[in-house]
C-alpha cells in the first residue's frame, strides 16, 4: 500500500468541489464536538476558518 504524503492530501484536496470540501468541513468538525472540544475552542475554530455554525463553510 502508497505511503500518503501531506503534497498527495493537498493535490486531493484542490481537486474536490465546494460542496464535497464543505462536507469534509462539517465532518471533522463533528468529529472536534464528539470528543469533546469545548464550546470556546470551537468558536475560535469557526472564526479563524470562517466557518458556520455547524462548522461547514457554507449551509
């Protein structure tokens, strides 16, 4: 199996629509509030990226 590299992510990730990027957003921002990111940490999280509430770039 491919070692993945941080340059093979990025390329990935160019590559991705908004709407699939938004979906990855909202998924790893889930995955803070399961493991109990508090709510502090997350509002600096959604400020610095400029995310919305449910942690996605857009609704």
């Amino acid at each position: 199996m491919e070692e993945v590299t941080t340059e093979m992510i990025e390329r990935a990730l160019d590559q991705m629509t908004k709407e699939e990027l938004n979906e990855l957003t909202k998924h790893a921002y889930r995955r803070l509030v399961e493991l109990g990111t508090s709510e502090s940490n997350l509002a600096e999280i959604r400020a610095k990226y400029g995310l919305n509430e449910k942690g996605g770039l857009y609704d």
